[in-house]
C-alpha cells in the first residue's frame, strides 16, 4: 500500500479549504500518540457548507455523498493543522452523525460514504476503525459531521 499522500494523488483527490473554527474548540489536537479531529462537516470545494436533512430534502445516496464531502472535509482540515497524512499509523474511531428525519434508518449506509474514502486513502487495514453512525439534528442544518481519531506513527 502506497503512502496516504500517495494514494491521494492516485485517486486525484481534491480537498475543500479546511473550515474555520465557528466556536471555542481547537479543529486537531494531539495527545500523546493519538490525533483527534472536532466534528467536521461537508464543505464544498469553493468554501461554502452543504445544508440538507436525510429522509427530507435529501435521500440516502445524497447523504452518503455528503458523508464523503466531510471525509474530503476532515483530510483537508488534518492537512492544513497538522502537516503530512504520512504521519497518521490508522484510523481509530470514527462518530457518524446524520441529520435525519425520525423515520430515516440508513445512519451506517450514510456514514459509509465517509469511511470508505478514507479506506481508500489509508488501505483497509488502517483506514477502517471502530465506528459509530447515529441520527440527530445537526446545527445549521448540515446533513453530516463526523469526528475522529486516529493512531501516530512512532
């Protein structure tokens, strides 16, 4: 497996600009081994923010693109606050949140679009953590965010 910068190249990734904070947290923090990444949502590549619900405005493929629009989102976020993804070992935890009608039950399809980027970009060994996909109202009605942590190399 190539290195993740790599693998970016070789699937002609494109990243958003990574978001401004919008309240009192710290987009990356490291702590010992382990890097974490505050609750990302979908930007677009020219800045602004996706907005939708799932089961309302959006269907569960448009979510699922979403998803995958915040993973861009979040690569692009450890890049610009962190460096090189060559430094990430692995993806250790991944929470899922899905802006959904009551009736929406596709919270883990949705998430997907998510994870399976970053299992292209970081192999299936170390891309696919543990995971949870789970639904609730999401500020400024975006249809996704996703926080995470991830193992350092050494």
């Amino acid at each position: 497996m190539d290195k993740p910068s790599e693998q970016v190249k070789k699937l002609n990734l494109r990243f958003p600009p990574a978001p401004k904070p919008v309240g009192v947290y710290r987009p990356i923090l490291v702590v010992d081994n382990f890097l974490y990444v505050s609750g990302q949502g979908p930007v677009d590549f020219d800045g602004s923010v996706m907005k939708g619900r799932a089961g309302d405005d959006l269907n569960a493929d448009q979510a699922k693109q979403a998803a995958r629009q915040v993973g861009l989102t979040m690569l692009s976020t450890i890049v610009t606050h962190f460096g090189s993804l060559d430094k990430i070992k692995r993806v250790v935890k991944v929470l899922g949140m899905v802006n959904c009608t009551p009736d929406f039950e596709k919270h883990p399809y949705v998430i997907n679009g998510f994870s399976e980027l970053f299992a292209d970009v970081f192999g299936k060994e170390n891309g696919i953590g543990v995971r949870s996909a789970v639904g609730m109202m999401l500020p400024n009605n975006i249809p996704v965010e996703v926080e995470a942590m991830f193992e350092l190399h050494q």
